[in-house]
C-alpha cells in the first residue's frame, strides 16, 4: 500500500473580541480569537496544508488565495472539506492526522475530542483517525506571551 506524509503549520495573531473558533469549535468563553482574512482557524489551515502537502496538492494559499474576496470572513471547514475533496478525488483516504495546538488561551484540552470528531468527519475518517493536542509556551515567544495560536499538523494519506 502506498503511503503519503504531510505537514502544515499557520500562526494567527489572537485579537480581543474576536470569536475563537479552532477545529471548527468554538471557545465560547475566550476573550480573545484568531484574527484573519477568513475566520483565522489557525488548525483548519495547518490541516489544509497538511492534507494537500501529502497529496502533492500545492497548499491553502494556492487554492484559496487571501487576496480573493470569495474568500473574506471563509468558514475554514468549508475550506477543508473542499480540499480534502480535492485530495480524495485525487484517489487518498486518511490514515491519521495528529494536530498540536500552541497557545495561552484558549484551553484545548476540554475542547479536543470535539475538534477531533469535527476535523475528522470534515475528512471522511472515524474520529479514531485524528489527535488533537494542546501545549502552552510558558511565557516565551508569541505563543507564551498569548499573542498568536500557533497550530501544526501532520497526516498520513493512504492509497485508496
Ligand atoms: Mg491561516
């Protein structure tokens, strides 16, 4: 059987007032959300280019640029699910994705399950398919300063 790894990272500056959806759930209670041309689901677009990268599909930027106003305030699991349609048209099936998840706010933990089962319906796998973790940054860097959520990913596609 063939096998296909990707990754993906994306980084987005967290805003007061901003809603906080990541892994298309939202953090009802964060004060703070992810700031960017789309919804600024920083897990969704790691997730994207995770897919596409394993596919040899190119990444997010290329099939939905930011400079497209198609694409202002997008819901990103739409995003994904059009991409994942791309990468299951192109004859892949997930394997596993594995997504970790830095920040200060908001809390991941009590929230993963339900990314999981989200990202992983979006991907046509059963919710065993996909981990999600959370990390802080222990005050250093952007992410321990709490000024951005930063998300990585990485998948393992099969052949179809
Ligand atoms: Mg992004």
């Amino acid at each position: 059987m063939t096998v296909r790894i990707g990754q993906g990272w994306d980084r987005h500056r967290l805003k007061t007032g901003r809603p906080c959806v990541l892994g298309g759930v939202l953090f009802p209670d964060c004060p703070v959300g992810p700031l960017g041309h789309s919804d600024g689901d920083a897990v969704c677009h790691a997730v994207i280019d995770a897919v596409l990268g394993a596919a040899g599909l190119g990444d997010i930027g290329g099939m939905f640029p930011d400079t497209d106003q198609a694409f202002a305030g997008a819901d990103s699991m739409d995003l994904l699910r059009r991409a994942w349609a791309a990468v299951a048209e192109a004859g892949w099936r997930l394997g596993n994705l594995d997504v970790l998840v830095v920040c200060e706010r908001p809390l991941v933990g009590p929230r993963a399950e339900a990314m999981a089962r989200n990202l992983a319906a979006a991907l046509g796998a059963g919710a065993d398919a996909v981990n999600i973790k959370g990390t802080r940054g222990e005050g250093l860097g952007p992410e321990g300063r709490g000024e951005c959520v930063t998300a990585q990913a990485v998948c393992l596609l099969e052949e179809a």
